[in-house]
C-alpha cells in the first residue's frame, strides 16, 4: 500500500468541511487558541479524569474523596453545561476561534447552576421539599441555561421539545380532557426538576455518570492510538480483493469500528473518506456508495461489546445487567450485517462489478475454505487457550491469581509488540487511485496488541460479572497504559530513541482524554434534557394517559401500537440524538407496548420493547430528510443527500423488520432459547431469513427475480424468522395449569425459560382487566436447601413476588420496586387465574424451516436453469 496521492485543493475543501461537520456533531465546533483554549482543554481533562476516579475502585479502597450518586450527577451536569457554552458556539454562524465575553458568564452560571445539588447538598438535605428563594432562582436560570445549551448542542428541536414539556407542566388547568392536569407552581417545579433526582438529575444522566462516559472515552482513546486505522487496514487485507470489495469492507470496517466510535457521523467520515470513492471506482456509483457507508455505519451503535449510549441506559431501565444486554443484541446486529453484506454482493453481481484488486496467487475454493477454516479454528484455540489459562491461575494461585495474570498479559502485550516491531508500520490512509491489497497475516499481527483492552472488558464483563462501569473503567487504564507505552517498546526493539515516542505517547494519552470529554459533552447534555422531559412526564401523569391515548390509537392492535411507536420513534430522530430519543420513547412508549401487549393475551419481554425503540431511534439517522450520516456520506460522494438517503432507507429495510420479527419471536434475541440445539437452529433460521430478506428487498437473488419469486422469498424469510406464528395454527404454545399449581411449576423452571401467568383485576381507573405477564426465574444457590414448593417459592420471591395461596385461589400479595416482575408488569392485589407452561404436544416449531428452505433452493433452482439458458441462446444471437 503507498502513501497518500497529493490531494486537490477542491479535495482538502471537502475534507476540511467533513472535519469540521464531525466536530460540530460531536465536540462542538469551537478551536480557540490562548486562555479560552486553555480553559476548554484543561476542563475537559480534568473531566475525563474526575470520571476515571469516580469508575475506580480507589475511592472505597482510600476513603477518600467519595461521591454518592446525587453528587456526582451534579458536577457531571455542571461540568456538561459549562463546557457547553465554551466548546459550542451560539450558532452556525458564530465565529469558531473566538469566546466572546457573554459566553464565558454564561458558561460560569451555567456551571454553578449544573453543580448546585453538589455544592449545596449538605444544606439541601436537611429541607427537602421546602427551596428557598436562592433554590428557585438558580434553579429557573439552570433551566433556561440547560435549554440553551440543549439548542446549541442538540439543535433547536430538542430545545423546543423540552420547553414544550416545561409549558405543559403549568399548562395543566386549561388543556383538554385528555391532556388536562392539575398543573403545578413554579415553586414545584423547579423542586421536581433541579433539586430532586425525579427531573433532570434523574436516571438518564446517572447512567450518562456511571457508564456512558466511561465507554465513550475507551473509544476515544482506542480511536486516538490507531485501532480505528488497524480495523480498517484488516478489513481491506481481508476483503480488498473480493467482487465488490470495497462494499464490503466498508459494511465489515464500520461493524468494527463501532467499537472505537458510536457516532454514526464519526463513523462514516472515518471510513467512507475512503470507501465511498474506492466503491464509486469500483462501479457501485455515487449514490449507492453513501448509502452503503451510511447504512453499515449507523449500524456501528447496535454491534456488542460496545454499543451505544442509549444501550447502557437499558442496564436501568430494563433492570438487568449489561452481559444480558449484549446476549440479547448479538444476534439481530449480526444477521443485520451479514444482510447488508449479502446485499452488496448482490448488487456486485447485478452491476457487473469486478474485483479491483490482485488476491495474490490463485486458490482454489477447497483452499479457500481451508483457509478460513485454519483462521477461524486458530481464533477460537487461542480464545478458548486464554480463557482456560484464565482460568487455571485463578484456581491454582487463588488470591494472587490477580498479579500472576497482569503479568502474563503484561508478557504478552510486550511480545506482540515485539512482534509488530519487525515489520513497518501500517499506513493511516488507503491510496484510492491505486489501491493494492496488503498481506492479510501481515496486516493482522501488526496490531493484535489493540484488541488487549477489549478482551479486558469482555473477560470483566463475562468472566468476572463485574460492572460495566468498572469494567470499562480496568479496559481504559489499559489502554493508557498501552498509549503510553506502544511507541517507545517498538522503538526500543527497533533500536530507535525511545525518549521521542514516550513524550509522543504520553501527549496522545492526554489528547484522548479530552477528547472523549468533548465527544461526552452533547451525550450529558441530552441526557439532562431528556430528564427534564420524563421529569415533566412523572409530574403530570402524562405517562398514564399514553395507555388510553395507544390504545384508541392502535384500537388495541398490537401490530398497529408498533408501527405507530416506530414512526414516533422516526419522527422524534428528525430533530434528536439517538440517546435522547430513546430516553423518552422508553419512558412513553415502553411500558405501553407492554401493557396492551399483555392485555391482548402476548408476552412481550420488556427488552424487546426497549431494543424496539433502540433500532427505531438510529434509524432516525439515515432516513430523509434530516439525518446527519447520510449528510455526511453524501458530502463525500458529491451526490444529493435526499438521493442518497431514500437509497439507505432502501437498504436499511433489512434492519427495520428486525425489531417486528424479534418482538412477536424472542428466540431472536436468545430468549426462551433452551440447549445448543435449538441455539444452532435460532442462528441459522435467522441468519438465513436475513438474506432471503436482502434478495427479495432488491429483487436478485442468484439472477434478476421476478414478482413471483420476490413473494416467494418475502414467504420463505417470514416462515424463517417466525416459524411459531405457523405452528400456532397447529397448537397452542402454551397449556393452562390451575394457579393451585404456582410454586410447582416455578420450582420446576428452567433457568433459560420464563414463569407466565394469567392475572385478572381492576386498574387504577377502576377497569377489570385480564392480561398475560412473563418474568424469568433464576437457579436457586447450590447452598440453597429450598425443594419442592418452597423452592418455587423462594424463586418467585428472588423475582420480586409474595404469592398467597388459599386453596384454589391464588393471589399476587406484593411486587418488589425496582424488581424483574414489576417492571414485567405483575400487579399487587391481582388474582392468578391460571399458569401456563410449554404445550408439551406442540410439534418443534423448526419443522416450518423444510418448507421454507424447500422454497429458497426452489427459486435457486429456478433462476440457475433460466440463466443456462440464457447464456446458451447468446452465443446464437450473436451469430446470427
């Protein structure tokens, strides 16, 4: 791979305005120099590392400088706001080098309003509910300022939208029925909002303290030393050569490189400066190159292990830890890639594209496939050898297995090192007037030494169930450590100066620190925002009249409640951050969608519903006429962005089924699933139905398809992403048990199944309802001594339900705050009118797949004979 070809000046104008276009997303676009330069660089550092401290263990373990909660989303606010007013300017036409005046006392009164609760906290605990005329005062003006902030960071219509909610509060007495409140004083309302945890300090913007900044600031650091670029160069070396090549590295590059950015404008910039030119080479065109790039990296925010903000915000809301919540989003992100991957395979098939570069000498495809093999099978020995070595310290060396390993890692780090110092180093940008496919195994060893702090956080995550915040936090500081150290050990066994790249390493640690503060400043602001609104919500009612106002809506219909929640969800992503979207789609709409789910007799997890919203809300980002990364995308191309933009939404179809297939099928996100066998099952249905899907979204499969042959496909990918919706016709999934049987059956659980019941009572409107509710039920302890009833007991007790049994009738005596079954839906008071429990008569539902596989190799067959001939008749044609 050569250097970089001389750019024309009309080519640095594009990239410089791409810069800046980033910057204004994700950092703000100010770059002052002097004190303000100063300020806004210290600030930020000094940000990054009060986190760090707050993420570590060292404040327990020194009983020094603790924070609580309340405190430390004060100074994450106050901190946010000020920031804020310096990093972004007043409007796009603002001049970006200079801090004029009435932004810096904006910033310091926006700063001291932020961290009031913190600064005040003492006195402010000791008179809840009775604020001052200083507690109003600052509290009015933080309000406004958060607004402000809001506009300039998030754009007018977050503004709007939070102050729409602000004039509702006081609105109350004088709006319709249906809308009508009590209304609240402002004395109230600024209690709710600015000294309680209710409003704006609430869970939004503590899980933007305890997780969110924490995740972003690893990818900004694993961005800032070269992981990005090593993600990038690996994908080329891999799938440069293929037909389509550049398509396809695209797609694979930004599924990775969601790791290092959960921007989807970020994302495409980093990627598509060289992609989109090299597809539109490649003969893809301008308009589906952007919309290639914009589609894969969108996507980025979906992939595990790193996802995006709004994923950490499901560890609160859904109420389970954040190992559930990668479990439950690998497989729809990976089918969703490999649809998108599929698709621009077929579009290299329907346009003729060739491969662009040399593969190197010839293989056949039995060395092909042995290759791979060789490389996949190599991955998961030394995977599966790191674990078990894990492992084996821990149980032999016990309390100092710890050490033991930092020192094998620490060896290992040191020996890659070793190993990508004897080769040059990989080139930071892709030559797109000749670009030539590097050596894969070259490629790959020369930084294998980046993905060291990612399997920190996957073995801190999965092996040792810490926190996700802690586990973040032990990944960043090997990360630092690895910032500081890489440059100096290659030089040192390269026999180079070392004192150079350790300055240089050192500069690149701070760098990325305040960094990952700029790209955090939005992300808490738009949680603070958001706050605002639930906060609004809470304090009316208003959440309580979304189930009446869904309901008339939809007219009780599921299918038609989701569609209505998809296009809200599309609606708000116009003028939203993902995060923000999320935040109110969750508090809104969540809970509703599950409610009338389990009063039409299905059982809707609560995390499907909140992955629902997830996919909506980054959908926001490629549809027209707004989103950010197709802007970004088309900026690149030259094309027009609405253009651009409804070719995206084209190819993000295959993404938008998704969230209806796994809502009705929980299967889809590893739910209900029982043993390897039907885990093997779930994959390949899926994984299949996403192609079939891709085929028929642009009608070619193994040729040009015809009308037929799309329905055929559209059947064939229904009957494998639902074969349950089939074999319910057949029989029912579920047998009803007498509720007499409760403790019985819940001692009898699987761990991988869920408890469901039949409940019948009155609402608080005074409603008799019935409905249907699930709630999953863990193992008891080994040491637990529990059998029989009593285990199912205990069972349901760990669960957050009292159940009081009389004979025949069964009754929910309580549900724990907070707990699974609250959150499930289980009412206290309410009555079990039966369980039910797997139809043990009901044949396998993966039956269905023969037919539908039986459909997919018809249509393979078909087009495959109507190509031959085809193919046969030319050579006719052309003689004649």
């Amino acid at each position: 791979m050569t250097s970089k070809p001389e750019l024309t000046p009309e080519q640095l104008a594009a990239n410089a305005e791409l810069e800046r276009l980033v910057a204004d997303v994700d950092r703000g676009g100010r770059t002052v120099g002097g004190v303000s330069g100063a300020v806004l660089f210290i600030g930020a550092l000094c940000w990054s590392l009060f986190q760090l401290w707050y993420a570590s263990p060292l404040p327990f373990t020194l009983n020094f400088a603790i924070f609580n909660d309340s405190e430390a989303r004060a100074l994450h606010l106050g901190v946010a706001m000020f920031l804020g007013y310096l990093a972004y300017p007043a409007s796009k036409r603002s001049r970006r080098d200079v801090m004029p005046l009435h932004d810096w006392a904006l910033a310091i009164i926006a700063g001291f309003c932020g961290a009031y609760l913190y600064l005040f906290y003492e006195e402010l605990a000791t008179r809840p509910g009775i604020p001052t005329r200083l507690d109003i005062v600052t509290a009015s003006i933080g309000l406004l300022l958060l607004l402000e902030v809001t506009r300039r960071a998030l754009g007018a219509p977050m503004a709007i939208l939070g102050t729409v909610f602000v004039t509702y509060v006081f609105l109350g007495p004088w709006l319709p029925e249906a809308l009508a409140h009590r209304g609240a004083s402002v004395e109230r309302l600024v209690s709710h909002m600015w000294l309680t945890t209710e409003g704006v300090y609430g869970v939004a913007l503590g899980v933007s303290v305890s997780y969110i900044f924490i995740f972003v600031l690893l990818g900004s650091l694993l961005d800032r030393c070269g992981a990005g670029n090593y993600l990038m160069q690996v994908s080329f070396a891999l799938l440069g050569h293929l037909r389509g090549g550049p398509a396809k590295v695209a797609v694979v590059s930004s599924a990775v490189n969601g790791i290092v950015s959960a921007s989807s404008v970020a994302n495409v910039v980093t990627g598509g400066i060289f992609t989109i030119p090299l597809m539109k080479k490649a003969g893809y065109g301008g308009i589906r190159a952007g919309a290639i790039e914009t589609a894969s990296s969108v996507n980025g925010q979906i992939m595990p292990p790193v996802m995006g903000a709004a994923a950490f915000l499901m560890i609160e809301y859904v109420g389970i830890p954040y190992t559930d919540v990668i479990k439950h989003a690998l497989l729809p992100a990976s089918i969703s890639y490999v649809a998108l991957f599929y698709i621009v395979h077929l579009e290299a098939l329907k346009l003729g594209i060739q491969p662009m570069m040399s593969s190197g000498q010839p293989k056949t495809p039995l060395q092909k496939l042995a290759g791979w093999g060789m490389g996949i099978a190599g991955t998961l020995i030394v995977m599966g050898l790191v674990y078990w070595v894990g492992i084996g310290v821990r149980a032999v060396a016990g309390s100092a297995a710890t050490p033991i390993m930092l020192v094998l890692l620490l060896a290992l780090y040191v020996w890659l090192l070793r190993i990508s110092a004897r080769h040059p180093d990989l080139p930071t940008d892709i030559n797109i007037t000749n670009p030539v496919r590097p050596e894969p195994w070259p490629t790959v060893r020369s930084g294998l030494y980046y993905l060291i702090p990612i399997g920190i956080l996957v073995w801190c995550l999965s092996v040792d169930q810490l926190s996700a915040g802690l586990s973040a936090f032990w990944a960043v500081m090997a990360m630092l450590f690895q910032m500081v150290t890489q440059r100096p050990l290659i030089a040192f066994f390269r026999g180079q100066p070392i004192a150079e790249p350790l300055r240089q390493g050192f500069h690149d640690a701070v760098v990325g620190l305040q960094e990952g503060a700029r790209n955090m400043v939005g992300i808490a602001i738009a949680c603070g925002t958001a706050g605002l609104i639930v906060g609004a919500i809470t304090l009316t009612g208003l959440g309580l009249r979304m189930t009446a106002f869904v309901e008339l809506v939809s007219m009780g219909n599921v299918l038609l409640m989701l569609f209505f929640t998809a296009g809200v969800c599309l609606v708000l992503g116009l003028g939203m951050p993902t995060t923000a979207n999320y935040i109110l789609m969750a508090t809104l709409m969540a809970p509703v969608v599950v409610e009338l789910g389990a009063q039409s007799g299905l059982v809707i997890p609560l995390i499907a519903v909140h992955m629902f919203v997830f996919y909506y809300g980054i959908m926001a980002d490629i549809t027209p006429p707004v989103g950010l990364a197709t802007f970004a995308a088309a900026a690149i191309s030259g094309e027009s962005p609405l253009a651009t933009g409804v070719q995206g939404v084209t190819y993000a179809m295959r993404t938008a089924v998704l969230p209806f297939m796994f809502i009705f099928n929980p299967m889809l996100l590893l739910i209900d699933v029982e043993g390897w066998f039907e885990l093997i099952m779930v994959v390949l249905g899926a994984t299949a139905a996403s192609m079939t899907f891709a085929a028929a979204t642009i009608a070619w499969f193994r040729s040009k398809c015809n009308w037929l042959e799309v329905l055929l496909l559209l059947l064939a990918t229904f009957a494998l992403f639902r074969p349950d919706w089939f074999m319910n016709h057949v029989a029912p999934k579920y047998e009803a048990r007498p509720a007499s049987q409760i403790f019985a059956i819940a001692s009898e659980l699987p761990s991988t199944g869920r408890f469901v019941a039949v409940l019948s009572g009155m609402n608080l409107e005074g409603d008799e309802l019935r409905k249907t509710v699930a709630v999953g039920l863990r193992e008891l302890p080994e040491n637990s001594e529990a059998t029989g009833d009593n285990a199912g007991r205990q069972r349901l007790s760990e669960a957050g339900l009292t159940v009081m049994a009389m004979g025949d009738m069964v009754q929910i005596a309580s549900v724990r705050f907070g707990s699974p079954a609250r959150r499930a839906g289980w009412e206290q008071g309410w009555d079990v009118e039966e369980v039910l429990v797997p139809n043990p008569a009901r044949p396998s539902e993966f039956w269905v797949y023969v037919p539908a596989f039986a459909i997919v190799l018809l249509i393979w067959m078909m087009q495959g004979r109507r190509t031959r001939r085809d193919n046969s008749g030319t050579p006719a044609q052309v003689a004649a």
